[in-house]
C-alpha cells in the first residue's frame, strides 16, 4: 500500500506527532502508515483523511491500483 499521508501532512504543516494527536493515535502509527507497513482500519482512514481535508481514496493507494496523479485540491 501506499499513502500520501506525508505529502498532504507536510501542506497542513502538521508534524506526525500532531496528526496523531488529531486522529488518536501513537506517533508510531503515522510513521508506520506513511511507510505503507500498516494497513488503517476503516475509521482511522476515514479519520486521517478528514483531518488532512482529502478522501480516503485520494490517500491511500491500495494493491496494484498503480500510480496516481498528484492533483491540486
């Protein structure tokens, strides 16, 4: 899986401590997640991509879907 957690943190200027503190989780959680070495829950995902102003599907790249497109939102 990939994520572009990272990416949409860095526009909100969040640091991983302060995301998880949003979403409440540890710190690991995020650098995990931004890895792609763990895969969310549903409600996490629904919660990281709301607190980053973006979709579930926008941020998270599941399987073989390929590359994406990074668009201006």
């Amino acid at each position: 899986m990939q994520t572009r957690i990272k990416e949409f943190r860095a526009k909100r200027a969040l640091t991983q401590a302060e995301l998880a503190d949003l979403v409440g989780v540890r710190r690991e959680t995020i650098v995990f997640l931004e890895a792609g070495k763990y895969n969310p829950s549903l409600r996490l995902a629904h919660q990281v991509a709301k607190e980053l102003g973006t979709t579930i599907d926008t941020l998270f790249i599941f399987g073989d879907e390929g590359h994406y497109t990074v668009t201006e939102e």
